[in-house]
C-alpha cells in the first residue's frame, strides 16, 4: 500500500549534506521546508540547488516551501544571561541598550510593545520559560513584575497572548526574502503569524507584481487567525497548523480543539494542511520516538491533514533520516489499519461555485474507484486543480497524475494521495491514456485484469470541466 499523507522535513545543518538528502528522500521525503528565520540567501540557494540535484538523482519529485520569517518579536542584546526571580521587577524596553545581569533591563527589537500593551496583560519570554505581567508604561519602558522565573539571553522569542499587536504579518525582511524565493524557484511559500485575510492578499499582491505567483500556506499561530479561520482558508491556498506559537498565544490545553478545528476547516474547503511542531521532538536526540508521539501523529492523520511536518528533528537532529523512516512508517500503519477512506470531508458541490462540474467530477472518479476495486486513479492535469480535487475525496486508490507542466508537477508531491509524473506533450486524449497504463503497468501500480478509472482536466476535453471513464487493463 503505498502512502497517501505526504511528509515536510525542515532542513538544517543536519540535512542539507546531498548523500542525506538522498537518504532522506529514500526514506519518504515528499517536500523541504527552508526556514527562513536562520540563514542567508546564499546558503538557501545552495540548499534548495541540492534538494533538486537530489531529487533528480532519486527520481522523485520533491516540493520545496519557503517559510518567511514574519514579525517574531525577539529580545535583543543581553550580556551573557540574566536571571529573573519569581516576584521581581523586569524592565522591557524598546531603547538600544544591551541587557546586563544585576540590572533587570532587557530590550527588544519590537519597537511599538510600549503601545501595544495593556496593564495586567502577560507577557512570555523564551517560549514561556520566563513570564511576566505588566504593570505600567514608562515612555519606551514596559514595567513588568515576574510571575516565572528563569534565564534569559539573547534574541529569545517574546509574545503578548491576547494583544492586538500592530506590526504587519509580513515586514521588509520577508518582502526581500520571497523575492529572492521565487526567483529561486520554490514551489509554496508559508507566511508567518497571519491575523487575518488581508495578510494572505498582501503576500499574494507581492507575488504578482514579481511576476510570479506560487501557493500560499497561512501558518495559524496566532487567536485572531483561529477566529477568522473560515475567511483565512477561503483566501489562502492551504493552512499550517504552527502548534508552537499558538500554544503560546492561546494554551496549551486548547492545542487539540484548534488542531481540529483548523484541519476540518481548510478539508471543507478543499484546502492544504499541514500540521507541524514537535511531532517527533524526542527524536532530535533519539533514535527512537515516544508513544505520545506516535499517538499524535497518527491523530493528525486521522484529523484529515495532507502533511505532516518535521522541524528540529530533521533540520538539527542526530536522526534526521531515522525520523522521516519513522514518521513514513507511522502514516502507512496508520492508513492501513485506522483511515477512513472516502469519507465526505466537504460538502456536496455548489453549482453557483466555478468549479462545481470539475468537483462533481472528481466525487465520481472516486465513487467509480471505490465500487470497482480500481487498482488506481489516472488523472491528467496541466494546473494540479484535477488532482487536487480528487485528493479532497480521499480515495483508497492511488491518484497517478500526470502532467506536462514542470511548476504543477513539484507543486503536486505535497498533496494528499497524489503520486505526481511527467508526461509529453502533444498527444490525444487516447494516446496519453494508452501510455499511463503501460507505465502503470510497467511500474506494479496495476496488473492485467485489473480496472482503471481515467479523469481528464478540461485542457484535454474541449468544452468540458472534466471527464472520467473507466477501463479494464488488458
């Protein structure tokens, strides 16, 4: 059985060495994630270079995603590292002075924080190692009195859980960095800590007067963007469930009902999902994952996400290799005993929408498949939009798509099910069909005898959305 949910590994230090891109592709790598948080744009065009020399190496197309930076808050300068005691006063501040010990003064690079907060709002340090309540404003100076103690040191994470904060979802820094992406050629671009709709139409304004326009993935890490889900999906061309930050913002308790929510949202829709962060984080520096783990990404699978990602573990970890292994082997077990294939994951078509025929479609091929035992489904696309509708149905068949666009063809290894090839240009509706069922057939996706169910794009049928047929292999 081969395995539907694909898998996104962040690369690092610990994996962008071509013979472990090529271990890791072996292993079930479908896509990379270059975060741009850490690194210059030389080293991500040596990466990205050798993620597609790898791929081309092991035959398998290999998407790669862009993750923008966004608006992280960070502590700035601290000599060394300050500790904080439960019950002591902190000072946050926006003045350009270096943190020192014995002084509880440390700054940040968010310049509008001291109008940003309220009295009595609190205020995470480190990912909430260290946290703090304000209790008044001086200037550029954020009063604050310690609730958790702890170290703090350099340009550590700071978040203000329920604020409104007024920085944009995309700053300077990532205006630069996704031109510089999409002159390199990636495949999807993920945009960090978006709040609302408007945060995804300003990436997507970007891209357009670049020239280029790729997929969009708004990573949910933020209340606000919880709120707004069903506007953020409807806009963005996929979701990230970040569980990181959002435990942060939100809680850690209410992690499992956004997860839930968000996955269910972006399925209605017909949208990419993915869920991410630390989804085998003891294997970073283990060999082998917990069984809470193991649980959870299994549960991320049954939730209905197309992808499930890897970060530290891959990008800094002693196994990167090991963990794609792994977290391949937990999907496949997983589908095989626990998957609810076809299920309706969105309602039915609505035939004021544009795509309501290629969408009535789509449910067909996969209703046909499922009552004919099809040993797969051929689809034939140019924009990846056959594809991914027939991903949407969740179909216990593989979906073979065959396209002769190289952008569509990368883009495709992230969705759901979908096994993406080339095919030539040129031939006939008939021809094509002829072709892909002997490469099924050459490459033990089907055997003689067995049936096949055939979707066309509307590229390849004048005057229609979609087609589908069926066909024996003989």
């Amino acid at each position: 059985m081969k395995r539907r949910t694909k898998i996104l590994a962040t690369l690092g230090p610990a994996s962008r060495e071509p013979a472990v891109l090529d271990a890791l592709i072996a292993a079930g790598l479908d896509a990379v994630r270059l975060n741009f948080s850490h690194g210059t744009h030389e080293a991500h065009a040596e990466t990205y270079q050798r993620v597609r020399e790898a791929s081309a190496r092991q035959g398998r197309e290999v998407a790669v995603l862009q993750d923008l930076q966004g608006p992280k808050i960070r502590l700035g300068k601290i000599d060394g590292e300050i500790k904080v005691e439960t019950g002591s006063k902190l000072v946050i501040t926006t003045r350009k002075i270096i943190g020192k010990a014995g002084e509880n003064v440390v700054p940040t690079d968010y310049e509008l924080l001291a109008s940003d907060v309220e009295i009595g709002m609190k205020i995470l340090l480190d990912e909430g190692r260290v946290a703090v309540i304000v209790r008044g404003v001086d200037g550029q100076d954020v009063m604050t009195e310690v609730t958790d103690g702890g170290l703090l040191v350099s340009n550590k994470g700071l978040s203000v859980p329920g604020a409104t904060l007024t920085a944009a979802a995309m700053t300077d820094k990532d205006r630069i960095d996704v031109e510089f992406g999409l002159k390199l050629g990636v495949d999807y671009v993920a945009l960090s800590f978006v709040r609302r709709p408007s945060d995804v139409e300003d990436l997507r304004r970007v891209m357009v007067d670049r020239g280029r326009v790729v997929p969009i993935i708004a990573k949910i890490e933020k209340p606000q963007a919880v709120d707004a889900i069903d506007e953020i999906v409807a806009i963005a061309d996929g979701v990230m469930v970040a569980r990181g930050d959002l435990a942060i913002e939100s809680s850690l308790e209410m992690i499992p009902a956004h997860q839930k929510r968000i996955i269910s949202r972006a399925n209605q829709q017909g949208k990419l999902v993915v869920t991410a962060t630390q989804m085998l984080e003891s294997m970073t520096d283990n060999p082998l994952p917990t069984r809470a783990e193991v649980t959870d990404v299994a549960n991320a699978i049954l939730d209905g996400t197309d992808v499930v990602m890897l970060s530290g573990e891959t990008a800094v970890g002693k196994h990167p290799v090991e963990t794609v292994r792994r977290m391949a082997s937990i999907a496949e077990v997983t589908e095989r005993t626990l998957y609810p294939f076809d299920r309706e994951i969105h309602p039915a078509p609505n035939p004021a929408d544009h795509d309501c025929f290629a969408r009535v479609n789509a449910r067909i091929a996969a209703r046909a498949a499922r009552e004919t035992g099809a040993a797969a489904i051929l689809a034939f696309t140019d924009s990846g939009a056959t594809a991914r509708l027939l991903s949407d149905e969740r179909p216990r068949a593989p979906i073979i798509a065959f396209t002769r666009e190289h952008a569509t063809l990368r883009r495709l290894a992230l969705y759901w099910g979908v096994h993406p090839f080339a095919m030539t240009t040129g031939a006939s509706a008939t021809e094509l069909a002829e072709r892909a069922e002997k490469f099924v057939v050459e490459n033990r996706w089907a055997a003689p005898g067995e049936p096949l169910v055939f979707v066309f794009g509307a590229h390849l049928v004048p005057g229609a959305d979609c087609s589908v047929s069926l066909k024996r292999i003989t």
